[in-house]
C-alpha cells in the first residue's frame, strides 16, 4: 500500500491538534486549492514546513499574534483584518497566548504547479493589509455556516475562485493605472492601509489621506470605512494600541516613552485611550502579560 501524501491541511491539523472548522475546495486554472478555518486555543506552536504555499487570513480570536524572529518573537504582530504568507518548505514559530483564528488557503498540489506559482508566493510575508482577499474571505466563511439553498455551492466556489485568482496575481507585476472616470481606486486605499500599519506614530489627517486616494473628504471616509468597519482616525487609534501592547509586552520601553513613540500627546493621553479599548490601564496589561510569560515559561 503507497504510502499516503499529507496535505498542508493535514500537517496544520496535526500540529494544531484539531480538525477544520470549515472548509471548501476550488480549482483555478489547474491551481487546486482548500479554504479552511482554523480556531483552537494555543500558547505558541511550531509549524512544520508545508508542502504548499498558504495564504493566511487572520479573521478573530487573539489580537495580538506573533512569530520566531531569530531568537525571540517578533515585535510587529498579526492582527484581525491582515494577512500572511508562508511559503512551501519553510518552518515557522508561532506565538498566540489565546484563541487562534484563522483561515488558510493552501495553493497548489504538485511540484509543476508549484514551480509556475508567481513570486509572491514563495518568501514569507507577515502580517500586510490586502482587504479584499479579508472581506472575501469573510463572505465565503458566513456563507459556509448558513444552510444550503439552490444558489448557495455556485456562489461560494465563485467567490473562492475570485479570491484564489487574486492571490495568484503576483502583486508586483500589476499596474497601479487607473481606469477612466474612477475616483481613487482600490490599489492606492490598500496603500494608505499598509503605511498605517507601517507607521503607527503616523498623524492622521484625512484630507490628506483623501488627497491621496484622490478622493473627497467624505468619501474618502465612507469608503475606508466599507473596507475597514473603521473611520480612519479610528481605525490609526486602534493600530497605535495594538503597536502600544506589542512594546509593553515585549520592551522595558516605559509608558511615557511608549507614548512618545506612538505619537500620543502624553503619558496620560495613552493611559486613557489604551484604559478606553483594551480595559485595563498599560501597566497593568504589562504585568498581566509578565505573569502569562513566567507561565509559559
């Protein structure tokens, strides 16, 4: 009897040590793929290489997920709405500390697909903004948990199709042109996004963003917030908080230089803000994760 092939959902199932939540299966072009939600609660696990890149969505659970950067974890973190990357045959150490929450996309079967996937595929990317890929991704995984109807199965392989198409592009091969007549398109708002997440101490303006995006004020925000559930100056504060955790969690940064960093006005501004979202003040969030580390330890 052959020896069986394991899957890249099968290696995850095994680490993880839980099944898939759901899942669902497409095949674009002769790229064969499987969408699959993953939740379990973890403290950090290693993930063994995969025989197929996997595109990762992170959909819920802990907000803060980190990954082995050399020797320790990495100070950026994934959060609910970004996306990774990993590629086949490389190994990676994760850090959750909490429930994971995640869809994967694994893409490609056999090594003649592989070797024709585009180039974004094959280096790790962690935690990027690409709203499309996450509001598809979100529609095929509330459509899964609704019961079947005559429409239902063309609908959802329609959508996993355009989602595994629109991986399969390699971004760095695409026009940013706009086509005729559109006010700001959706290339230049991802953009925006990513240089948020880039720069956390960023001031926020949104008739600059809207200059950017070549858009008006108002819709500028009635756009950014279709993508991101957010008002822009929202959607900066809550990447400060999250960047605020990652520092008091991982540095010996004190609050006021933290504060600094961030660009928030003040110690006691960052107190408030960071006591109004996550519901605790910063110190006492660092000692509750200092207790979770000598824990886990």
């Amino acid at each position: 009897m052959p020896n069986r092939i394991w899957t890249s959902e099968d290696i995850i199932s095994d680490t993880l040590k839980t099944g898939p939540d759901v899942q669902l299966a497409t095949e674009t072009k002769g790229y064969a793929g499987r969408l699959v939600r993953w939740r379990q609660f973890m403290s950090s696990y290693s993930l063994p290489p995969l025989p197929t890149p996997v595109f990762v969505v992170h959909l819920g659970g802990k907000r803060s997920v980190h990954y082995r950067e050399g020797n320790q974890w990495s100070e950026r973190s994934s959060i609910p709405g970004t996306v990774s990357i990993v590629p086949a045959g490389v190994e990676t150490e994760w850090l959750i500390n909490g429930e994971l929450d995640v869809a994967t996309l694994s893409i490609g079967n056999e090594s003649r697909t592989l070797e024709a996937l585009p180039q974004n595929l094959s280096q790790f990317v962690f935690s990027f903004s690409d709203p499309l890929s996450v509001a598809l991704t979100r529609q095929i995984m509330a459509e899964l948990y609704q019961p079947k109807d005559a429409y239902r199965d063309d609908y959802l392989r329609s959508m996993l199709d355009t989602l595994q198409s629109h991986i399969l592009r390699d971004r760095a091969s695409v026009s940013m042109q706009t086509f005729p007549g559109q006010s700001g398109d959706m290339s230049r708002m991802q953009g925006i996004i990513n240089d948020l997440h880039a720069d956390p101490a960023r001031v926020v303006r949104t008739e600059e963003l809207a200059e950017l995006a070549s858009m008006s004020p108002a819709q500028f925000c009635r756009t950014f917030k279709v993508i991101t559930g957010e008002t822009p100056k929202r959607y900066a504060l809550k990447i400060k908080i999250e960047r605020a955790k990652e520092l008091l969690s991982h540095s010996n940064l004190s609050v006021g230089e933290i504060s600094v960093n961030l660009g928030f006005s003040n110690q006691s501004h960052l107190t408030r803000v960071f006591r109004d979202v996550v519901g605790v003040p910063p110190l006492e969030y660092r000692l509750a994760c200092a207790r979770t580390n000598q824990k886990n330890a």
